[in-house]
C-alpha cells in the first residue's frame, strides 16, 4: 500500500472510531441545521479535525478542502502540488437518526488529479481502497464493477431532484433513466452509493448536485474497479459541476442517451 494511502487509512479509521463511539449515544451530540435537508453535527467537526491532525502530522506542506472547514492550507503554499479532498461523515442524516449507513471519505489529489482513495464505512467496518494504476480494493480483496451489460437490467445508486428533495427541474430526464433500469436505490450516502458501483452492488450511479468532497476519493475507486466516470454530456467536468454518471462500461452509454434525449 502506498504510504500517502496508508495514513489516509488510519485517518479514516481514526474518524470512524469517532463516528462510531459517538452513535452510541445519539442524545450526546449536537445537531445544527446549515440548509434544507442539510445537517452537521459536532461530530462532524471532531472527525474532520481528527482526520486533517494525522494528515497534517504526515504531510505539513499539503493542503486541504474539506466539507466542514472549507479550503485550509494550514502551512502549504496556495498552489501546493497535494491537496487532500475530505468529506468526514457523509451522510449526516442517517446518523442523526441512527441509521448505520454512512461513511469518511479521504481523496488525494495531485495537480488536480486524484491518485489516492479512502472510503471507510465504520458501521460494517468496510475499508475501500485504491491508488491510481494499482487497482480497487475492499478489505484487501480486489474489486470489480459488475459485469452487467443492459440498463434494463442494471440496478442504480441515485442522487437527483425528486430523490434528494422536492427540486423540479430536470426531473423528467431522471424519471426516464430510472423507469429504463431494474430499479434505483438511494442510500443516504452518495459517497456509499458511488463505491457501490466499483464492488459490483450497483451497476451505476447517477447523481446531482454533489461537491467535490462527495466525489474525489469515490471517483478513482469506481474507475479502478474498471469502471468509467464523467458528467451528464459524457465530458470530466463532473468534479466542477457536480453532475455524475459513475457505470459499467456498457451501461454508461446507454444513461448518457437518456439523459441527451430527454428535455432537462
């Protein structure tokens, strides 16, 4: 394991010790509103704080953004060549309410690219890995995107309007992507539902709306599982954008001309 990726381990493990200890006592932390359906807890905060104290020790000249402090450079130059992408609890709200379905997530990019991925799901205690060129794993075990071939067969990981809140615009491009699939699925955690696709429990996933945090340690997992990335026109603007198709190889076309056929 690359050792950038083994701090980020034990970075993620740190958090979700933090995440865990504190779901055992859901009446002992607290809850601020910073949106609708937008929620963060203090526990939000320790693990985040936790997670850039190791990463900082390791790395002082790296920089940061991440989903609760925002962009922090602590001592690294503002064009530093690392910047670590950190989101320390997706899926605050299934916390909240004691629903063991959550996770960290740890990115590593370098020059913009991401090279280094952590998804930890402290609940089941599964660890998603990966380093650019060398692969996708879950608890060492190698992954793979499903080998489905035909979106009416595919079962999808989803994030978009309709799902995630009552937004009406562009329901209708998502409405006939789902009812051309097996079926949609929403976890709580886009994060989760994303990595899903790289270990074959998802055939793809669709969402929008995401920030980079959602994203960047998930994206090169999915892709080292042999899966493929990109937004909504089938372009790499989706860590800018938000708009995300992570598939199979086979499928991926298939949702794009859905998507472009379909008035948003």
């Amino acid at each position: 394991m690359h050792p950038m990726l083994t701090t980020a381990v034990k970075a993620a493990r740190r958090a979700g010790s933090i995440i865990n200890r504190a779901s055992l006592n859901p009446d002992r932390f607290e809850v601020t509103r910073k949106g609708a359906r937008d929620y963060v807890t203090d526990i939000d905060h320790e693990a985040e704080q936790a997670i850039i104290d190791i990463l900082h020790t390791a790395y002082p000249h790296h920089a940061f953004l991440a989903e609760e402090s925002g962009v922090t450079h602590q001592n690294a130059q503002h064009n530093a060549e690392f910047e670590w992408v950190i989101d320390p609890l997706d899926g605050t709200t299934n916390f909240i309410h004691g629903l063991p379905t959550f996770a960290v997530s740890i990115g590593l990019r370098q020059r913009g690219q991401v090279v280094q991925a952590v998804v930890y799901d402290p609940s089941r205690n599964e660890l998603f890995t990966a380093s650019r060129g060398g692969g996708a794993f879950l608890n060492d075990r190698r992954m793979r995107v499903s080998g489905q071939l035909r979106l009416s067969d595919a079962l999808l990981g989803a994030r978009w309007p309709g799902v995630s809140g009552p937004d009406g615009s562009g329901v209708q491009r998502f409405t006939n992507l789902a009812n051309q699939s097996s079926g949609v699925r929403r976890t709580g955690s886009s994060v989760l539902d994303m990595v899903y696709v790289g270990a074959g429990r998802f055939d793809a996933f669709c969402a929008s709306g995401l920030k980079p945090w959602d994203m960047a340690a998930a994206s090169l997992i999915v892709l080292e599982a042999g899966g493929l990335v990109c937004d909504f026109e089938g372009e790499q603007t989706w860590i800018d954008h938000g708009n995300v198709l992570a598939s199979t190889p086979k499928i991926l076309p298939q949702m794009l001309s859905i998507l472009k056929s379909t008035e948003a």
